[in-house]
C-alpha cells in the first residue's frame, strides 16, 4: 500500500496553486498553519470555494442549482463528480474538482467528518437562500449563518482536531464569520447589484426600506444622502460582532492559529473603518491597499496587536461619524463600547498615558473638512510607525481622503513632528 502522504504530494502542488488564484486574501493566511492543519484547511476552502461558485453563477437556472448545492458534500467522496460553471480561475477550480477530492480523501478521518458536516449545512442554507430574499435583519443573521458563521464552526473543529486549540463557544465561532461576511456584504454593494444576468441582493430589506425603495435606488447620484445613511445602519450593524471576536481571539493558544484568525478580523474591521460614510462604495470599488494589508499581516502577533487595531480603526470610524446622521449615537455606542473593551484589556496603557498627556492638547487641530472631522489627537492615534509615505498613503485612504484635501493631512502630520520636536516629546512612535 502506498503511503497516504504520497497523494497529497500530487495533489498537493495543484491545491495550494488554485487556492492562490481563488482567494486573494485567505491564501497568504492558510500558508502559515502548520503542515498537517494547513492541508485541511486548504481543502476546506477550496472545497466551500467550489460550493460557493455554483451558488454564485447566476446563469444556472434553479432547477438545476439546488439539487447540487444539497447533495455537494457528497460529491467530496466521489472522484469522477464534475459540474462546469463559474469563470476565469473559478472555472478551472470546478473543471479540475476531481484534485480537490482526490485531496480531501486523503485527509484524516476527523477532518473530512468535519468539512463533510459543513458542507452539507452550507449548501442547505445556500438552497433556502436561492428562492427566498433577506428580508429582516434575522434573516441576514441566518444567511450571513450559513455562508460564513458555518465556516468559523468547521474552523473551530479542525483547530480542535489537530489536537492544538480547545474547542470554541459555537456562538463565538459564528460571529467569527458574521463580521467577515457583514464586511464583505457591504464593501460588495456595487459589484453585487450589477451581477450580470440577474442581480444578486444580501443587504436586508428591514435596514434599506429605511432609506430607499428598491435596494438598487441605492446607487443613483439623487440619494447619495440616502445612501451614505445606510450604509452607516449596515456598518453599525456589523460592528456589534466584534466583541464576540475579541473573546473568540484571546482564547486561541497556538502563534499560527492566532494569526490565521486574527488577520482578516483586522482587515474586516480595516473595511467597515474604510466604508464607513463613504459614498465610493456605490461607486466603484473600496478595497484596502496593498500597503496596508501588508502591513496588518506583518504586525498581526499578539492580542495587544488585535486591540490596538481595533482601537485605531476605531478612532478613524469614530471620526468620520457625521452628528446628522440618524444612527449617530447608536454607531458611537457600538464604537464606545469596542474602545472600552480595548482599553479594558490593559494592553493599551502605555499608549494612553502617552495620548493624555496635557502637552497634546496643544495639537487639537480642528480643519473643516468636507468628508470628514478629525482632529490631531485621531492623527496620533493612528501613527505607531515613523512618519513615511506608506503610512501617509493608508492613512489617506482610510479616512477616504482625496489628493485635494491631502495637502491639509501633510501639514498636520509635519506640525505634529513639529511639535514634537518642540515639546521634546519622546512618543515612542516617533
Ligand atoms: C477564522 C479565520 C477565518 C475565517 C473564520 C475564522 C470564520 C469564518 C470565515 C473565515 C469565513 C469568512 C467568509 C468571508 C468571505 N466571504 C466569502 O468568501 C463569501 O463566500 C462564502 C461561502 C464560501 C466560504 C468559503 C470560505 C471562506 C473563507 C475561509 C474558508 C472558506 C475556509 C477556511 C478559511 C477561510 C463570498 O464570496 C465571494 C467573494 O468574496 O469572492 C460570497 O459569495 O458571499
Ligand atoms: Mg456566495
């Protein structure tokens, strides 16, 4: 008999390639796990990657669609199944399936159990969702459940049979995936809306019917103000998640695990920061820059990391929050409570110390800008590195800032290393 390595040592080179080409930000995660946990959740991925494209071809008529997302999970063991849809490299993920079960049949026993079980939730909910829109905020709770929430539950699994975690709240791990998902859904809005042949529409009627009367009147230049509010009822909504994923983060034992969860949570709440009050989104695309991914996944270590994140993303948020807005105070309570959480954790007193010290009051800087209030205080918060442009640049696009109105940002970022100088200040940023 040969030995079980030698058919991921086959498989294996086509698995991490195509979950390169699939996933632009999960491949780089995965790829730091430990070898035997690495593979399981590669395949986990590109094996919900597979599901998720017959979910997302809008050109397979129902009929069709549903039979095979319900019997998905069974189609793993078999390695003659084949079903061609989706485009581009999620084309070639679906012609080429067989390598994916080829792979997943050589995991252990636990781990297929485990992906088998989410798989088959998945595609269930995926089916109820095909027929059915997300009407109340409970419904987008339960889709966001299955396309996501299921996904941090499997994940949970797999950490717990590799032996290195111990088994997580399942409440903890789904809003794991309810944060990623919200994020998503919002950022999403416009490539979502204009899916070609047939729209597709996650953001619930209970939040939109608010604002608009057909989700799609979202993207109109006559409701901008309309738009920009709900977006901010989405933003609001998502960021009472991010509780449950502090608790879910801090308990993870394993560096590698840690990071691999951790990672996208910062670049989730990164997004939500990015989007917030941000008419762009129903313009074109919002994404983080290359830069500043970079930069959270290389200082992404320890849970200081992930509350000193949260903390920043916060203070941007907080300062674009426009007084007018319906939702303000029920956007600043969830903010309020996130930084009190941060600052809770005690991880944060020397920065604070630091922040509050009187000599800082001088540099509370007020500039009426038109898309956003800041004031130098926001500016420090964010600032861990020395000035450069790379940091300029993210700080940029996080508080959406145009070229125009950058020139005021540079002048305050030069007035504070002014001032630095001139207090003699020795914030350790600097
Ligand atoms: C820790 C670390 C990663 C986690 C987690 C906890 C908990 C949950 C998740 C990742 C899942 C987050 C999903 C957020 C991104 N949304 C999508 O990709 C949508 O598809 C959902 C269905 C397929 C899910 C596939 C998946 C995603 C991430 C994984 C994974 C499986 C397995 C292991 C690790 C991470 C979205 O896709 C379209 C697109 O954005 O391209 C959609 O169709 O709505
Ligand atoms: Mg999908």
């Amino acid at each position: 008999m040969r030995p079980s390595r030698s058919h991921l040592s086959l498989t294996g080179p086509f698995c991490y390639t195509m979950l390169h080409k699939v996933s632009r930000s999960f491949a780089l995660v995965i790829q730091q796990l430990d070898t035997d946990l690495r593979n399981a959740v590669c395949i986990f991925y590109l094996v919900l990657r597979a599901l998720d494209t017959v979910e997302d071809d809008t050109s397979i008529p129902t009929e069709v669609k549903v039979p095979i997302l319900l019997a998905f999970h069974s189609h793993v063991y078999d390695r003659d199944w084949h079903f061609a849809c989706g485009t581009n490299d999620y084309k070639v993920l679906m012609d080429q399936f067989h390598l994916v079960s080829t792979a997943f049949l050589e995991l252990g026993k636990g781990y297929q159990k485990a992906i088998e079980d989410i798989t088959q939730k998945m595609g269930a909910g995926m089916a109820k969702f095909i027929c059915k829109e997300v009407e109340t905020i409970d419904d987008y709770d339960e889709y966001c459940h299955y396309v996501a929430g299921l996904v941090g539950l499997g994940l949970s699994k797999l950490f717990y049979a590799s032996g290195k975690e111990d088994m997580a709240a399942e409440d903890l791990s789904n809003s794991m995936g309810l944060f990623l998902q919200k994020a998503n859904i919002i950022r999403d809005y416009l490539e979502d809306i204009n899916e070609i042949p047939k729209s597709r529409m996650f953001w619930p009627r209970e939040i939109w019917s608010k604002y608009v009367n057909k989700l799609e009147d979202l993207k109109y230049e006559e409701n901008s103000v309309k738009a920009v509010e709900c977006l901010n009822d989405m933003v609001t909504n998502a960021l009472t998640h991010a509780e449950d994923c502090f608790k879910y983060i801090s308990a993870l034992k394993n560096p590698a695990i840690f990071r691999f969860c951790a990672i996208p949570q910062v670049m989730a709440i990164g997004t939500l920061a990015l989007c917030y009050n941000n008419i762009e989104v129903f313009r074109g695309v919002v994404k983080m820059r290359r830069g500043l991914t970079a930069k959270v996944i290389d200082r992404t270590n320890k849970m200081s990391d992930v509350y000193g994140a949260f903390y920043d993303f916060s203070c941007m948020l907080k300062s674009k929050i426009n007084k007018n807005d319906p939702n303000a105070t029920k956007t600043l309570s969830r903010i309020n409570a996130i930084q009190k959480t941060c600052i809770d954790s005690g991880v944060l007193n020397r920065r604070l110390e630091i922040l509050h010290n009187p000599k800082w009051a001088k540099l509370q800087f007020n500039h009426d800008c038109p898309t956003f209030h800041y004031t130098g205080h926001h500016f420090l918060v964010s600032l861990r590195q020395p000035i450069n442009k790379l940091v300029i640049g993210g700080i940029l696009e996080l508080l959406s800032v145009s070229m125009g109105e950058a020139y005021v940002l540079i002048e305050v970022a030069f007035l504070c290393l002014y001032a630095v100088f001139l207090l003699d200040s020795v914030y350790p940023i600097f």
